[in-house]
C-alpha cells in the first residue's frame, strides 16, 4: 500500500481554517478526504456537509469524505483510520489535520517521524499556514503560537486581505517573509485557493527544491541586517516597524565544499542545544567527497539527509541552508558552519 499523504492545516483563530477546509472538501476533485479536527469548537465543519450528527467518532462527509475528531492522542487516531482503510471500513486518499488555532504545528509533524508504524504509513506533505491580514499584526505581537505556525509552514495563505488596505498588507507580507523566507505567500480570498497550492506540495521531502524567496535574498546581498537596524523615526524603510519577532529566519551560503565530519559534529552539536528551538531548517549542500547534492532538512530536534542528484556539468557548485527559529544566535550558526567547511 502506498503512503498516505497527510496535510496540516494551521493558523491562528479565526484565521479561515475552516472556511478553507469547506472549499477545499466540496470541490470536485475526485479525492477522499479525511479530515482530523483538533476539536470541535463552534467552529467545525458546518453541519450542512456533515451527513448526520452522531456520537460517533468518525463521521461520513456527504461528499465521500470523512470527518472525525481527536479524542485520544493524534498518534492514536491516525492508526486507527489507517486500521479502517486496510480492512476496507473507510475509504481515503488522503489526510487533512486541522489543529485548533492555539496550537504549535511543532509536535503535531513530529508525530509523523517519531512513530515506526504512523511513519510506515503516512507521508507527511506539507504545514499550510493562515494568516489573517486584518488581526495578524496584533497576533504576531502577541501571541508565540501565531509566530511557531508560520516558522513551521511550507505554505502561507493571506485571509483576509480586502480587509485591509495595499500598504498594511505589503507591511506584512514583509515581516512574514523575515520569519520564514522558504514558505510562497499566496492570497486566499475566502478560502478560494487551487488545489495545487495545497496538497503535493512536498515540504518534507528531502528534495533539492530549496525555494527561499528571491527578495529575501536580495535584501541580504545589500548588507542590510534587518534584525539589528535600529528603528527610530528617522528610519526610511516603509516596512520597518518595531517588531522584534522571536520567529526569525538567516540563510548560510558558501562557495566552497564543507568537510562532512566536521559538518555532522556541528550540525549534531547544534541540534542538542537549540534543536527545541529549531522550528524548521532545509539545506542544499555542497560537500567535498561527492559528486551529487545533499539535500538536509530538520524540524525541532529531528534531522535528516539524502543524496540529491548530481551537481550538472558547469553548475556553480554552492550552499544554501534555511534555518528558522525561536532567538537562534546567528553569529554562533553561521562561525560553526564557517569552521566547517574544507
């Protein structure tokens, strides 16, 4: 049997969770899906695509799809659903968890990598994160878990945004695109969104797709650090109020190849002490020794590697690493990597 392929869907409260998952379940597109709540708040999927109400934990959608909540642990729900589709009890192609609003996506991936058996049977594809352009500045100020779920995401979706006017939402999107440059932001205008943006989006793969917003970039090739520019009223960046995010992001790049032992001591050392704040971390590699990428990639505490495909005849031979977390000390990540390379 195939890998089912599971989705995870965040954002802080009223962010359009639901809405999204409404459109995304009555859409014609042929697949079943089911859908793990986190709760069933006030707002769960409406009643008008729920076939009945029942007691039961597992709930036919009236469109094929299924519908249950988590009563025990997430582990123990993505087993039994996987036990029913084996025997031929429920019929699905694939899994979307929708996490209460308050939650850190953090424990929720880890579930897919930690467990031998959830891992045999489930791919984990990508964290979608909303963001609610109206309330999102207030949240992000205050509110960790807001932060946590756009470090973690591999997509963001704007709700919201005809709420709010061009330069309040350009203003976000920056200060987004700075805690978590690796994630496309894409408008959802009351949950419309193609499907492609939303399932197969491969976030976990150990694949040599590195996307880091190009801009991102370009910011950091001008020398300007945003996270030590001093904000005071003579500041000439329309972008730059004074938020200083926990969530931040920094990208590595280097020329030359680094020596593997040194680099898996590092990253191994580096892992033990910030790896709770490591919210999520990605890499191409250039490594001496070999004539391919490795491709790396972690969340929290759990990292992997891959051989990717080889580095093509007069392709300038680099590496780009992502790294997105709570207060990660640059400094200390980027003279690590340094002392590592050949």
């Amino acid at each position: 049997m195939s890998l089912i392929p599971a989705t995870i869907l965040t954002g802080f409260l009223g962010s359009g969770k639901t809405t999204l998952l409404k459109r995304v379940l009555t859409e014609a597109h042929g697949q079943k899906i089911a859908v793990i709540e986190n709760e069933f708040g006030d707002e769960s999927i409406d009643n008008e695509i729920l076939v009945k109400d029942t007691d039961e934990q597992i709930i036919q959608l009236n469109n094929g799809c299924v519908c249950c909540t988590i009563r025990e642990d997430l582990r123990t729900t993505l087993a039994d659903l996987a036990e029913k589709k084996r025997k031929g009890e429920l019929a699905f192609d694939r899994v979307v968890i929708e996490t209460t609003g308050l939650a850190d996506p953090g424990p929720v991936a880890q579930t897919f990598f930690m467990d031998d058996e959830i891992a045999e049977t489930y791919l984990l594809d990508s964290v979608l994160t909303l963001v609610d352009a109206k309330h999102a500045d207030e949240t992000l100020d205050t509110r960790q878990e807001a932060r946590r779920q756009i470090g973690f995401a591999d997509q963001i979706f704007i709700s919201k945004a005809d709420l709010v006017d061009d330069e309040t939402l350009q203003a976000l999107m920056h200060r987004v695109r700075q805690m978590n440059p690796r994630a496309p932001q894409k408008n959802a205008h009351f949950g419309e969104v193609p499907l492609a943006d939303v399932f197969d989006l491969k976030g976990f793969n150990l694949n040599a797709k590195l996307d880091i917003d190009p801009d991102f970039l370009k910011e950091d090739a001008h020398g300007h650090d945003h996270h030590d520019h001093a904000h005071d009223e003579h500041c000439d960046h329309p972008h730059h109020h004074a938020h200083d995010d926990d969530v931040k992001s920094f990208v590595f790049r280097s020329e030359r190849p680094f020596d593997p032992a040194k680099l898996e001591d590092f990253l191994g050392a580096i892992v033990q002490v910030y790896g709770p704040k490591m919210l999520r971390y990605k890499g191409v590699l250039y490594m001496k020794g070999t004539e391919r990428k490795v491709i790396f990639q972690g969340v929290h505490q759990l990292m992997g590697s891959d051989l990717g495909p080889k580095w093509v005849p007069g392709e300038k031979k680099n590496t780009k690493m992502v790294f997105i977390g709570l207060d990660l000390p640059k400094d200390v990540f980027q003279q690590g990597l340094e002392q590592c390379l050949a």
